[in-house]
C-alpha cells in the first residue's frame, strides 16, 4: 500500500502528463487544420483554458 503522500504525487504527475498531451494534441491539431475560423479556435482555447484552471486547483 502507497503512502498517502506518495500516492497523491503520482497522481499530480498523472495530471501534468495528461494536460501536456492534450496541450500537444490541441496544437498538433491546430498545425493540421490552418484555416480555423475563430469559433473553432476559441473552442480549442476554452478546452486547454478549463484544464488548466482544473491543474491549478488540484495543487
């Protein structure tokens, strides 16, 4: 059995792994469709914007 502290920075690196590969994916996405409008940029921008408020909180 992990020690609660232990546990809880695993889980810490977990979340930055997964908000570095959707930051990635977003701008891999952006690189493949270069005629966004701005709805759809927006979009994206909300997305990476509520994932970080959410990394934010969690520390």
């Amino acid at each position: 059995m992990l020690h609660p502290q232990r546990e809880e920075t695993m889980m810490k690196e977990q979340f930055k792994k997964i908000l570095i590969n959707l930051g990635k994916k977003i701008v891999k996405s952006l690189d493949i469709s270069i005629c966004l409008n701005a709805s759809e940029l927006l979009k994206y921008l909300r997305i990476l914007r509520f994932f970080y408020l959410r990394f934010i909180e969690f520390f």
